[in-house]
C-alpha cells in the first residue's frame, strides 16, 4: 500500500519511534515527584518544550502539550475569549477553518448569541484580508482564528497583512499551524499557534497549545498543578518526547524534502487534468502546501473511487476531510464555490517516491473508467 493521506497522518518519523521506546524507561514517572525518577522525567519534559518551543519560534514556557490538536484548539479559543471577556466575546473565524475551529465557534455561538463573524474566501480558498480587517475593528471582537494553509485544499493563507489588522486592532489571533509545522517555516504572525505531533511523524496524542505572552487566557475549565495551570491532568510524557524528537528531526529535513515534494505535486497539478476532461484541481497554484494536491471527478461517487483506489493500492481521502471519510460535503470547497462531489486530496508524505506518483496517474484512469 502507498499512503498519499499524510495531511491526515503522517507515518511515524524513525526519531520518534527511536525516542518514544527510550522514553517508556526514563520518562514513566511523575515530572513533578523530587525523586530521582521524577527529576529525570520533569528533564526530558523541559527539554522536549525547549526543542518545540524553538522550532515555533517561541519561549519554552509559552508551550502547553495537550491530548491533541483538536484539544489546543479548543483550549486556545476558549481561554482567550474568558480572558478577554472585559473587551467583549465576538469571534471571527475564516470560513474554511478546521471542524475543531467551527466546532468551538459553534459553542460560543450557542452560549453567546450572534457572536461569530465568518470571512469568505476566493475560489482558490484565500480569505478575504479587507474583509477580515474590517470584522477585527468592529468593537467587542475578542479573537480571531485563521489557519496557516488550508487543510483540505493546501492554500496558503495571507497570515502577515491578518496580523499586522489583528495587531492595529488589539486582537489576538489564533492560527491552526497543524499542515505547516515540519512542512513549511513556522509563520511568526501569531498570538496563539495549535498544532498535532502526528501531522509531522509523531505519535498521535499529543497537541501543541502556544501562547505568546501578553495574550490574556483564562482557563473556564477545572485545572490543576500540570502545565503551568492551563490544562489539566497528567502530560503524556513518552509521546511528548517522541513528538519533539520527530519534530526537530523533520526541521532539518524540512528545506530539502519541501523542494522534493514540491516536485511531484507540481506533476500531478499539471497532469491530472489530462485524465478526465471533467476533474477540476483546486487551490491555489503557487501559495501552497508543499506535498498537498485537491481536485474532483463529479461523475463518479467520491466513497467509491477512495475505495477502489484503495483497492488499487493506494490511501487517499475525500469529502469533508477535517471530519470523515464519506461523501459528506466538503465546507472548504462550498466556501470556495467549488464542485463538492467526487473531490479527493492527494497529501505525499515524506519520503514518497516519484515512481509512486507516476503509478497513481497511471491506475487513476481506469479506476474512474471503471466507476462511469
């Protein structure tokens, strides 16, 4: 089987497989015991936050692990917004946000009437920056959310001249960093930044919270001693020090494997086309993620053609892709105004070879000959 779905899951780096086994006998105790085992564990967890933090571009104390991205991201929005609750509770969201964002919007929706503004985006899923700046000076706005590219498309989005507006208007903002960490230089416009160990080749479990000093957050939630009182309950330490692991190794290799991949997905851009008169590629062509490609066959069902490809030997993915893999319409592409019907995201791991690229174009045509 050939795995062309890292944007989901990215296949475990070596480092952290390496990390994690060295992890589960020097890291099993509590980092906050004063015993010798426990000193050793608090070590390994403090310098796991350093090696995060400074491939975020952050202070190692601005760094929170949690249970996932999905988690960060729910924690991120919901203690900025009580923090900052004296300047108001309006939100402001892009419309292609990940499900973890909508879902958190959709909460304070429901506890907080009216409050969620979303900025549409162009047909190649970058948002509108006009329009977002005008939503940050409306009065009351709390926090604003847009993600560094786009998970289901790969745009990129203009997050420098949305932080220099967010700045301008006192508003911090929130990035979804989860498809860029190990792929791409990790954006510095950003007040809080999530992330999730197992896009870059970490274990799945493990979430990045970051937040920037001077950011008001106030946990709503019951906490506890770990993790400076942000989040509670017992960090995860042998995934925390596999995830870090992984994500040092993947930044040295990141430059190098980002031209590579770049490569294949430019063939796949340029030829995918040229399988079916009707398939439509997506996102924008120059601002992207590196190893992501989007494009859909509206004639055929997206369900099926993932599992015949898969039949075919490959893994892909297709509908809603930050939800499930059926063929519930994509939020992504509707915002776009694009097709959401047979769509499929192609997202290479690392290391993928260019013979595997070449045998998906050639299987592609007779699987969607197959389901015409």
């Amino acid at each position: 089987m050939t795995h062309f779905d890292a944007a989901s899951a990215e296949p475990p780096h070596p480092a952290a497989r390496a990390a994690l086994l060295a992890a589960f006998d020097e890291g099993w105790a509590d980092p906050a015991r004063l015993y010798r085992a426990g000193r050793q564990a608090r070590l390994l967890l403090d310098q796991s936050r350093a090696a995060v933090g400074d491939v975020l571009g952050c202070r190692a104390r601005e760094v929170t692990f949690t249970a996932s991205g999905t988690a960060a991201i729910h924690y991120g929005v919901a203690g900025v917004l009580a923090g900052r609750r004296r300047i108001g509770d309006r939100l402001v969201v892009s419309a292609v946000e990940h499900s973890a964002v909508l879902h958190a919007a959709e909460l304070h929706t429901a506890e907080r009437h009216n409050v969620v503004a979303t900025v549409g985006v162009d047909r190649l899923g970058r948002v509108d920056v006009e329009a977002f700046a005008r939503e940050l000076r409306v009065p009351g706005t709390a926090l604003a959310c847009l993600q560094a590219a786009n998970h289901e498309v790969g745009t990129v989005q203009p997050l420098a001249p949305v932080f220099q507006a967010a700045g301008a208007a006192g508003v911090p903002l929130l990035v979804d960093a989860a498809q860029v960490v190990g792929r791409l230089p990790v954006p510095p416009e950003w007040s809080v930044l999530c992330a999730s160990s197992h896009k870059w080749g970490g274990p799945a479990g493990v979430g990045i919270l970051a937040v920037r000093k001077g950011t008001r957050f106030a946990p709503t939630w019951a906490v506890d001693e770990h993790e400076d009182g942000r989040v509670p309950g017992a960090v995860n330490l042998p995934g925390i020090v596999a995830a870090a692991a992984a994500l040092v190794a993947r930044e040295q290799e990141r430059q190098a494997e980002a031209v590579r991949l770049r490569a294949l997905t430019d063939r796949l851009r340029a030829a995918l086309p040229g399988v079916a008169d009707d398939i439509d590629v997506f996102g924008d062509p120059d601002q992207r993620l590196p190893n992501l490609v989007a494009f859909s066959c509206p004639a055929v069902n997206a369900e099926a053609l993932v599992l015949d490809l898969d039949e075919a030997g490959f893994e892909v993915s297709s509908g809603s892709a930050c939800t499930s893999d059926t063929v519930t319409p994509s939020h992504v592409l509707v915002a776009m105004g694009a097709a959401d019907r047979g769509n499929v995201r192609v997202s290479l791991p690392f290391g993928t070879a260019g013979e595997d690229v070449e045998r998906f174009l050639a299987v592609l045509p007779g699987v969607l000959e197959k389901l015409r």
